[in-house]
C-alpha cells in the first residue's frame, strides 16, 4: 500500500472527522456518521490483495459481488437479479441489474470476467487465489501455464455472465459474496495502478465511497449517491478507527466517540455487561483458533516434534480460565454447526486422555526424536497481539516447559498484520493464527491445507492423499458421500499435525443499544448499510 498524502482534499476531510469525534448522529456539517471500531491496521483496500477480517469491514462496506450479505450474512441478489445452473452444476448464467460504479459508468458483466481473471494473475500474487480454483482453469492460470482468457467466466453480453466450474459447487452463492469475487474498476485500475485504492481515485459500486485515510488510525467513507444500498443506508458517513488496544476502545466508548467495536477482553464480559449494559454482544461463529506448525523447518519437520507439543497444550484450562465465555477447546480443525458435514466431525485421538499422560507421551515422543539435557527443544512462538491471545501465550509457554526442564519456548508478541505478513511468507517456526469461514461449507477450512493452496497454507503442508481426498469430494455431488470424504481427509491431516487446533470462538462486538439493524451470525458480517439509530431514518 502506497502511503496517502495529505492534499487539500484529504485537508478537509481531516476537519470533517473532527467534527465526528463529537459523538453519534447529525453533525455540525449536516452529516450523520457511525464509528466503527476494526481491531487491527489496514494494509490494503483492494479486493484482490486483501486477507483480513477487519478489511473486509471497510471493503464489503464499498464493493458489491453477485450476491451480497444480508443483516443475516445469509446471500442474497447483489448485482445480479438472478441467476440459474445447468443441470450438472457446472455453468451458472448470471444476470445483472441496472448498477454504476461511483464515477457513473455501468457495472456490466465484463467488469466480473476482469476482476476474476486478475485476481488468478500471477502478477497480482493474491493470496486468495486459491479459493477460486474452482472456476474451470483458474489454477492453471495462476500457475502461469495458461493465458487469462481460458479462464471458466464469460460475458454474454453487458448483463449476463456466465461462470463454468471445474466441479459442482452448491455453496457457489454464498461464496459469491466474499470479497475475492468482487468486481473492480478496470478504468481505475489501468489508470492508477496500485494508487487506485486512494481516496482521490478509487471508484466503488457499494454504498459507500472512502474520502480519507490516515495510515494506521483511521479512514472515512461517505454515501456513494449511485452505490448498491445507498438509498436504503441510514448514516451519510461510517469512520473506521484502527484500534487494537482494548483499553483506547473503552475510553472511546465512554467518552461518546465510538458506535462499534469488533472485539473486546472475553475475560471481562460479566464486567463489561455491567460497566456497559447492552454493548457486548456474542455469537456462535465459525471461526477456529488454530496454531500452525513450519513443517519444512527443523526440526517441524518432524510429526513427533508437533504431536508432542499439541499433546501439551491444556485447551480446557486456557478456555475455562482466559477466554471468553462461551469459547469450546478445539480437537478439530473444522467448526460445529457449519453446513454439509452431517457426519460425526473427527477428533484428536488422545482428547479425552488425561492431561498426565499427555505429558508423558508428549515427552516420550520428544526423546524419541533426539531431544533431552544435552539436546534441548529451544524454539519460538509468535502469536497476535490482538483479542485474547497475548493472555493464552504465557499459559502455552508454561504448558510446554512442563513436558520437561530441557523444552525452552519463547513467546514473541507481534503486530496481527505483521504476523500474517510472517505467515505467508514462511517466516516461522510456530505461531497462532484463527479462520474465520468465507463461506458456509467444510471446504473452505480443509482447503487451506491443500499443497497447491499457496501462501494461505501457512506451515506449507503437503500431503498428496489429503489433496486426493479433496479433489474426490469436489466431485461428489452426494452432499452426505461428501461429507463422509471430508471427514477422512480432516482425520488424515489432524494425524500429520500440520496445525493443533485451539479453540472455537464466539464472535464478540461492542454495539451501541441505541443502533438498530444489527444481526448476530456465525460469519461476523455486518455492513453499514443495515444499522440505523433509534429515530433516525433510511435517506430515501
């Protein structure tokens, strides 16, 4: 990301916030603003670039896919009106609404077939590439062996589009909503390049239309008159404060000057709910907090090495003592409660053993593969600086020494974008990490496991019958028979110990009682345009 500079524009959009730090509602400028509180600094606003949750706040705020979320995140018509599949499920015809982007030019099919092909370039380098791979020849294409035109998305005409799949994909509508499918502005793009995300010259087709952005503190967005949404959205301005200390979030609030927040001390929910009645707000959510192990690092590399140190790890006690109420230890990598896994999920084989005995096999293994006094197991382990992790990493630290004297870990606190950044790049030995569903199905778990699913597949796992497996279930289009293969392919991978799942999370926001329209769900997806305030109205 280019860093912004302060022209005369941006000048008066600087004044403009000052005025929103006075509190919620109609403000001296005419202008109603909502506050929203993201939980860690924004790197990029480009679709394709991005892999953030608290990014997507800001970019499902101003971009539009097929489908969009609902107050629910449930899909519904986006930019498509209506759509319908063949009968083998491979090619979905899409047609398209009477839409613009910002600068008044139509959102028309071919903007669709632009921003798939680009996102699967290996120029772009997207990190969510893989997530599409299911478009008939993306993965070939962002392998570099085929030319973007192969790709399965065509444009009929200026309102409809046809997308080819490689296999079925029931779950194709709600995907479609994920911000890796978005359109973006081909005449932006081509004229701007990486810049086109600044206010000055980015161009949207949401309800929304960034006009400031101060790195590391906060952006600004206002009602994008021709947006998706903008007639029905309550508030003319939503600002974006990039807050990771919990402290400066509850100071805002009291002071009057934040509306939402995506994140709060779990620990302390009983005393928030008093110190704050109707803010804190919970609710089961398909996101699983994972560690992941480098397994082509030393002495990673080694299944006895990461058996050994999940097997210490005491998940109940971080749960019942630190996390927030309502969080579950984790045996498996996949979530409870997700669509099309009507199966009994697979879980570590040595849950239910007492913690003793965990320690002793965790040390056993760890003699068994060379360590000891003379040889001790010395290593580092990162963990995001956000949310409850830096209270977990001590009691992890402590679990691990108690395998034996000579296991030595370190734990490292690091900036949650600067550790992702580590993550991707393979620059780790063990770290934490969490995921949170893109969309309702096992896949988008078990994928990220995938050999070929790149810069996501942190601990660059590799295992060609888990990836056999996966390529067996995308062609079964009996939703119980693949649900059946998901679950031998998570029992083999939970075998290999690439990751050692955690914990799965409730979602946690602070919400002001006086905001109507918010909806919890499991996906933690709540867009501006849904949220009003008591007495206000729609700006239709």
């Amino acid at each position: 990301m280019n860093f912004i500079r302060l022209t005369a524009l941006a000048a008066a959009g600087a004044l403009a916030l000052v005025l929103t730090a006075c509190g919620g509602g109609a403000k001296p400028d005419g202008m109603s603003t909502l506050r929203r509180g993201i939980s860690a600094k924004v790197d990029t606003l480009d679709p394709h670039n991005s892999s953030a949750q608290w990014e997507n706040i800001v970019i499902g705020d101003m971009f539009i896919g097929l489908t969009t979320d609902g107050p629910d995140a449930r899909p519904q018509p986006g930019m498509a009106t209506s759509w319908e599949t063949s009968p083998d499920g491979l090619v979905w015809t899409f047609h398209l609404g009477d839409y613009y982007w910002s600068d008044g030019t139509p959102v028309t099919a071919g903007d669709f077939v632009y921003a798939l092909r680009r996102i699967e370039s290996p120029e772009v380098a997207s990190q969510y590439a893989s997530l599409l791979y299911l478009f008939k020849n993306a993965a070939a294409i962002n392998e570099g062996k085929l030319p973007p035109e192969e790709l399965g998305a065509r444009a009929i005409d200026d309102k409809t589009l046809e997308l080819t799949l490689e296999y079925p994909a029931p779950y194709l509508p709600g995907m479609l909503s994920h911000y890796t499918t978005f359109p973006v502005p081909r005449q932006a793009i081509e004229q701007w390049g990486n810049a086109w995300v600044q206010p000055k010259h980015i161009v949207v087709n949401g309800p929304y239309k960034l006009v400031y952005w101060r790195t590391g503190d906060q952006l600004a967005a206002e009602r994008n008159p021709t947006g998706f949404g903008a007639s029905e959205a309550c508030f003319d301005r939503v600002v974006y404060f990039e807050l990771e200390d919990m402290n400066a979030v509850e100071n805002k609030i009291e002071a009057g000057d934040l509306d939402i927040n995506n994140a709060f001390d779990g620990a302390r929910l009983a005393e928030l709910e008093q110190k704050m009645p109707g803010w804190p707000r919970t609710y089961p959510s398909l996101n699983t907090t994972y560690w992941t192990f480098n397994t082509k690092v030393p002495p990673f590399d080694d299944v006895r090495v990461r058996k050994a140190l999940s097997l210490a790890l005491d998940r109940e006690f971080m749960v019942k003592n630190v996390l927030t109420p309502g969080f579950q230890p984790a045996y498996s990598f996949v979530p409870p409660g997700i669509d099309n896994y009507d199966v009994p999920h697979p879980q570590l084989e040595w849950k239910d053993m007492p913690r003793t005995e965990r320690l002793a096999e965790a040390k056993r293994l760890l003699e068994e593969a060379g360590f000891g006094p003379a040889h001790p197991l010395e290593f580092e382990f990162i963990h995001r600086s956000t949310d409850d992790n830096p209270k977990v990493a001590p009691v992890a630290q402590a679990n691990w020494a108690e395998i034996a004297p000579w296991v030595k870990p370190t734990i490292i606190k690091q900036d949650t974008k600067v550790l992702y950044a580590r993550l991707r790049q393979k620059d780790f030995t063990v770290s934490d990490a969490a995921w949170v569903a893109d969309f309702d199905d096992p896949i988008n778990f078990l994928y990220l496991l995938r050999s070929d699913t790149g810069q996501q597949n942190y601990g660059d796992y590799s295992n060609p019958e888990y990836d056999a497996l996966l390529d067996k279930s995308n062609a079964e289009l009996d939703l119980h028979k693949r649900a059946e293969i998901f679950a031998e392919a998570e029992l083999l991978m939970l075998k290999d110990y690439p990751i050692t799942p955690m914990w799965f999370q409730v979602n946690k926001n602070l919400v002001d009682p006086t905001l109507t329209g918010w909806e919890g769900n499991a996906k933690d997806q709540h867009r501006s345009r849904f949220l009003c305030r008591d007495g206000m109205k729609p700006a239709q």
